[in-house]
C-alpha cells in the first residue's frame, strides 16, 4: 500500500456463541488515514448465514427494526465494536461476515473466526 492512500481494513473478527441461539461478536477495525481523509466514516453490516431444518438462511444486521447508530463508524485510527445477535433455536451458525461500507461503497468484508 502507498502512503497516499486511505484505507479502513478489519484487524480482527471473532463470534463466540454464548448460549443456544445467542452468539456475541467483537470486531477490530483499523484506519490508515491519509492528506484527504484523516477520519473514516462509514456503517458496518453483519451478513449471517446459517441452516434452520435443513434450508439455508441469512439474517442480515443492521434490519430495519434495530437501532441504526449502533453500527455506524467514525473513527481516525481504531475502532472496537462488540455485539450479540439471537438466532432461531434449532438454527445451525454456518458463518458471518463483517462488510465495512462507507456510503454505498464495499471498503471491506471479511468472515469470523469461530
């Protein structure tokens, strides 16, 4: 990377499950600013994938229901973000990914480890 360029990148993604059907997320994020952008703004979306009695699901966060600022991001250098998401009881967690979005712009997208 160049140093004239500005890029937001996710330095760490975990979700542990810490009962049936409820699993919590923390996230790293990381900016590299630079002379035009010395701050990043943007909104983080969960993509989270998972099989309920055999057919394949996703549950996408923030919808429309929850509270939209909690996962908006301003920061200049680091950022922590931690959450919990609930799915259905029988349902089988087959994956999350973490995309960064600044407007309508995928910065970056990564999955979870487990």
């Amino acid at each position: 990377m160049t140093g004239d360029v500005a890029a937001v990148r996710v330095e760490s993604f975990r979700v542990v499950q810490e009962a049936e059907g409820r699993f919590h997320y923390r996230i790293l994020l990381g900016f590299q600013p630079d002379r035009q952008a010395t701050e990043f703004r943007g909104v983080l979306r969960l993509a989270i994938n998972y099989s309920e009695a055999g057919k394949k699901m996703q549950l996408l966060l923030p919808d429309k229901s929850e509270n939209l600022a909690e996962y908006q991001l301003q920061f200049k250098h680091f950022l922590r973000r931690e959450g919990v998401f609930e799915l259905p009881a029988m349902a089988v967690l087959q994956g999350v990914e973490a995309r960064v979005l600044q407007g309508d712009a995928l910065k970056y997208k990564q999955m979870a480890q487990f």
